[in-house]
C-alpha cells in the first residue's frame, strides 16, 4: 500500500483497503439474480471470479484467458489448475474472461488442456541444463508457440509477441512445478535400523 507506482499512468491512483473481504464466497442479492462472488487463486492469490447461478453466467477476470492463461508462479500453479476445476464443476453456459475474446464455456477445457500438454510435453522431453533462462525452451522440448497455437484453433493473435513470452513463462513454470512436485513425492529413505547393543 506504501510503494510508489511503478507507471507513471497510476501516479494519481491512491489503493483503498476494503471494507468488506471473504474467504469462502459472498452472495449479493440483486432482484431476481443473485451475484456469488467466489476466490478463484492462482492466477493472483486474491483473484475473484462472479457467478451468477440464474444465468449460469461466469465473470472469469483473470482467471481463464485465451489462448493461455497465465498462473502467477510455478508454487502457485497446481492452485491455479485446482480454480479451473472448482469453475468447471460449476457447468457454465457462458465463460466471459477479461481477455480472449470468447464466451465459450470449453474455455475451461482448453486452460486445463493446456497445462496437461505442457506437463506431457515436459515430461517426455529432455531438459536443458539452462532451462530456466533459454529463451527457445519451448522449441527445445518440442513444443512451439506456433503449434500451441494450432492446436488451440489460434493460428493468428493481434498481439503473439504477448502470449509467446507468455508460453514460455508458462513452460518454465511447468517444469518447476513437476520438480517440485518429484522432489515431495520422492519416499524419504527408510531409518537406518539402530545398531544392536553388545550383550553383557
């Protein structure tokens, strides 16, 4: 709240804390719809999403984005894949995130897609000793940008320098989240049996 701005577009803008916060959700009744506020993490810890149950209408923010969403780090990744299952249990006719351009519910489908070929892809590949600075990772693992593209049915993008830089973050990630994931699923080694005394 203290730190200056880091643009100079927001020198004016002063943060206010909020009056009203929630864990869980927050309903707002308003007539004959009712607004379901609901955290929804990973893509930023204090992320929210609007359901609006009557019209199974999802407001995603942040949350969803296509053609590739965007976690806020590798430690918050499996977060971020555990909001697209919480908003795909909800079963939404209509998906309105703030940037993608699409109303499709599948876009649910495709951000958890997404991430599950990112995985496939980084698990079958062999990792670069400078994985976590190369600029090409993903060519180098056989997955480029353009044909992440294609198989998102996105051949074309008005700003693909973004999302390219925006595909290689999400690799990166990928690839710290699985080591981090293998080193707390690897069995720590059985206790060495204490040596018998010598009997007396």
């Amino acid at each position: 709240m203290t730190e200056p701005p880091k643009e100079e577009r927001f020198a004016s803008v002063r943060p206010t804390p909020p009056t009203v916060t929630f864990s869980d959700r927050l309903t707002l009744h308003g007539g004959d719809l009712t607004f379901e506020l609901r955290p929804a993490p990973g893509h930023s810890a204090d992320q929210v999403v609007v359901w609006i149950p009557e019209l199974r209408t999802l407001l995603a923010a942040d949350a969803l984005e296509f053609p590739f969403p965007y976690p806020q780090s590798a430690e918050t990744l499996p977060t971020l894949l555990d909001t697209f299952r919480a908003l795909q249990a909800l079963e939404p006719e209509i998906v309105l995130p703030c940037h993608g351009g699409t109303t499709s519910p599948e876009l649910i489908n495709q951000n958890l897609g997404y991430f599950a070929r990112l995985r496939e892809v980084v698990e079958a590949g062999t990792l670069p000793a400078d994985w976590d600075t190369a600029p090409d990772l993903p060519d180098q693992l056989g997955y480029p940008f353009g044909q992440a593209l294609a198989e998102l049915g996105r051949p074309d993008l008005s700003n693909p320098d973004f999302y390219r830089d925006l595909h290689l973050t999400n690799v990166r990630a990928t690839v710290k989240a699985s080591r981090i994931q293998n080193r707390s699923s690897t069995p720590s080694p059985a206790p060495r049996p204490a040596p018998e005394l010598p009997r007396t």
